[in-house]
C-alpha cells in the first residue's frame, strides 16, 4: 500500500494518520519521541506492509510484470492500488469527496511536522502542494510517479519501465484490486491485521 491507501486504512480503523504515515522513516522501534498513538500508527502501517508483501492475491499481481520489472514489481504495486482507490475513492466513502479528505489529513498532519524524521518533512514539501494523492486516479501520472522514483533511486531504475504492467494488464490488476482491498480494509477497520 502507498500513501493513500494506508491513510484511508488508518482513517477507517481510527488509528493516527501522521504515524501511518510517517511509518517508512522510522527507522527500527519507534522511539519515545512519539505519542503512543504515533508508535500505534506506525506497528499498524508496518503489519498492513507483512500483510501485503504475503497475501496470495498480490503475489499473484506480481506475476503479471515481465521478469525484468518483478523485483521492484511491489514497489510499482503500492502505487497501483493508490490509483485504483484514488479512480474510485466513491465507492470506499461517498460521504466524503476525496479533495476534502485530503485536506483533512493535511491538516492533521502538518502541527506535528517539527517532530517528525527530516525526510518525511521534505516529502511533505511536496506531498500536498503538487496534489499527489488526487493525482493519482490519472495514469498518466502514475507512469510519471515511477519515472520520478528511478530517478530519485538509481538502484530502483528498473521503476521507469513498470508502468507496462498497468498497461498490458490493467483488467487484470483492478480485478486483484477489489479482491483485495475491500479485505484488508475490513480488517484494518476491525483491528485484525496481526492474524
């Protein structure tokens, strides 16, 4: 899961949006700098990742990218299924339109900014005023979003090409989608991530 999937999660179980989303630069135990419902988001950001990385469907979505993608193929995942949920965020909460979602996070988030990892303090620099998790119901944007990421991580180049996977099997791919996330997010609302 990437960004906006695992705020809808925290969202849906109560859980804190600053440490689901701030989980990936924590490095380690979470140290007593952070509330508890901080470390609480972050253990429930990192069990939903187990989750994910080991559920048969999304081993299977894996198997559609060309052997040359299939070992950052659940990096390029993360980011499908933030386009799939962000296409049809309705579905997930008609009561409440995406943008205005957004910016209820945002402005969960960002008091706390000043104590949270540096690097999260920098993606945030970006986060919100280039629309990231509105933008990612545009394919197009979610090609560009790849290309950026191999850039950023030269290790990760292999990122740039991935998007055909979208491409050749979308069907495919959506299909895993609402298999899948309408599970995890039952779980998550009932707190059942650690079976």
């Amino acid at each position: 899961m990437n960004y906006l999937a695992h705020l809808h999660l925290a969202f849906r179980a109560k859980s804190s949006l600053l440490g689901n989303m701030m989980a990936d630069y924590v490095k380690g135990t979470p140290s007593n700098d952070y509330s508890q419902a901080v470390i609480d988001g972050i253990r429930m950001h990192r069990r939903i990742d187990v989750l994910t990385d080991t559920h048969p469907l999304v081993k299977q979505a894996r198997q559609l990218f060309p052997n040359e993608y299939r070992r950052v193929a659940p990096i390029t995942l993360d980011i499908f299924w933030d386009h799939f949920l962000s296409l049809h965020w309705d579905k997930f909460e008609p009561d409440i339109p995406l943008l205005e979602f957004v910016t209820y996070v945002r402005n969960t988030i960002e008091p706390d900014l000043w104590r949270t990892p540096e690097k999260f303090q920098e993606l945030n620099e970006y986060l919100w005023p280039q629309a990231w998790l509105t933008r990612y119901a545009d394919k197009t944007y979610i090609a560009q979003t790849l290309k950026g990421m191999a850039k950023r991580r030269p290790r990760l180049s292999a990122l740039a090409g991935s998007y055909i996977a979208l491409e050749t099997h979308y069907k495919e791919l959506s299909e895993i989608f609402w298999q899948f996330y309408p599970q995890l997010l039952e779980r998550a609302q009932h707190h059942q991530l650690d079976d």
